[in-house]
C-alpha cells in the first residue's frame, strides 16, 4: 500500500532523514519509534507533502512525493498532526464536518458515530472546540480526520501529555481505526500502546531505520531497546 524508498528531508541546511526505507501493507498497524528528534515526525511530514520529499513515496503503486498535501489526502491519505489542530471558534461538530472530503458522498464514518464513540465530544456538540480540554482535542483531531474516510491513516504521537485514562481511549480509538481495515502509521513515544496494537515496529535513529520486525521480536532485542529507545 505504502513504499518508502530512500527518502531524505531537509530544514533548511540541515539534513534530518538519511535514506529512510520501509513498507505498509494494506491492513496493517505500523508504529515508528525512537527518541525525540530523530526524524519520526519528519517522516510523516514528508510522505503527506508537508515537508519537502526527496527520495520515492509510492501509494497504491503511485508517486505521491512532491504533490500538493490536498491531492494526497484526496488520494486517501489520513493524517493527524502532533499540534492537534482544530478551529477553536468554531463548534465541535463543524469541526468534525470539515473533514468530510465530499459532502454529496460521505464515507462510512459520520459525525454521530464519532460522538457516540466519545461521550465527553458529544456532551459539547455545539460547543466552540477551544474550550475542549487537550486529550478531547485529539479525539476531535483523530475523529476529523476519519470523516475524509481515509485508506491509511498517520497519527503523530496522540498521547503526548495526556492523563493515563484518556491515553487509553486513544488507544482504544487507534485499535477500533484498525478493526475497520484502516492501514495506521503510529508514531508514538509510549511502547506500551505501540506494542499492543502494532503488526510491525519500526525505530529510527539519527534519521534512518534501525530496526524493523514485530514486537516480539523487539521485545527480545535488548541492545536495539538500550541503544535507540531507552532513557
């Protein structure tokens, strides 16, 4: 579904990703780990045409690195920034409506069933968005974006400063995203979620992937964990 091959990215002057390479088949739930600043987030940046791409981005067997992000996303690309964007002014279910790509055709995920799924949403319906504490605003983020009814969804650290009840509710949300045969590239900082959901993990390291396998298998490889991963 996804093919990454030799993808480098630049701020400026400086060089962050090195020749990243990997795959995502359709179905599947990958996890990108690895410490703060190691081109995680460069990453998905790059393959949603945020950052400017160097290198090969193939979806579904077509080039996608260097077009416009509102092509990629019409193509069927999903994605949900680490900054939980949202329209402050404006109320919890315009929010959710901006992300519906086709009004005339809209997908298998609605407005209601994402306010069913999370109460505290649904309880300020028609509230303006910014009031909304920082774990309902990833909801909201993560909840908009499936109203564009995407193929592959890329959700950048979704726990990130959030109460251990509401980091399981996103955990919860990201499984039931994969049970609906949404393919998921995670980039998340706690192992724990990564481990439970993923099919596959990948850690990256001063801009490159340093390892690739299942979780099992991360869980045996000590010096990948101590070296890459551990504080």
């Amino acid at each position: 579904m996804l093919e990454v091959r030799d993808l480098n990215a630049y701020y400026g002057k400086s060089h962050i990703l090195h020749g990243v390479n990997f795959t995502l088949e359709e179905g599947e739930v990958v996890s990108l780990l690895g410490r703060n600043g190691v081109g995680r987030s460069t990453t998905v940046k790059s393959i949603m045409g945020e950052v400017p791409p160097h290198g090969s981005i193939r979806f579904r067997g077509n080039e996608i690195a260097g077009l416009p992000n509102h092509k990629i996303s019409r193509l069927g690309l999903g994605y949900v920034p680490e900054n939980r964007d949202i329209f402050p002014t404006l109320t919890v279910r315009q929010n959710l409506e901006l992300g519906v790509k086709n009004p005339r055709k809209p997908g298998k995920w609605r407005a209601e069933q994402m306010l069913e799924m999370f109460p505290n949403l649904a309880q300020r319906a028609d509230a303006p968005a910014g009031v909304l504490s920082g774990g309902e605003k990833q909801m909201l983020t993560i909840s908009r974006t499936l109203m564009g009814d995407p193929e592959l969804i890329m959700i950048d650290e979704p726990t990130e400063g959030l109460a251990p009840l509401i980091v399981k509710q996103i955990g919860d949300l990201i499984s039931e995203i994969a049970k609906a045969g949404v393919s998921i590239l995670l980039v998340e900082q706690k192992l724990s979620i990564a481990m439970d959901i993923s099919h596959r993990v990948l850690v990256m390291g001063h801009g490159q992937i340093v390892f690739e396998g299942t979780p099992q298998e991360l869980r045996a490889d000590e010096a990948i964990r101590r070296e890459w991963l551990e504080v």
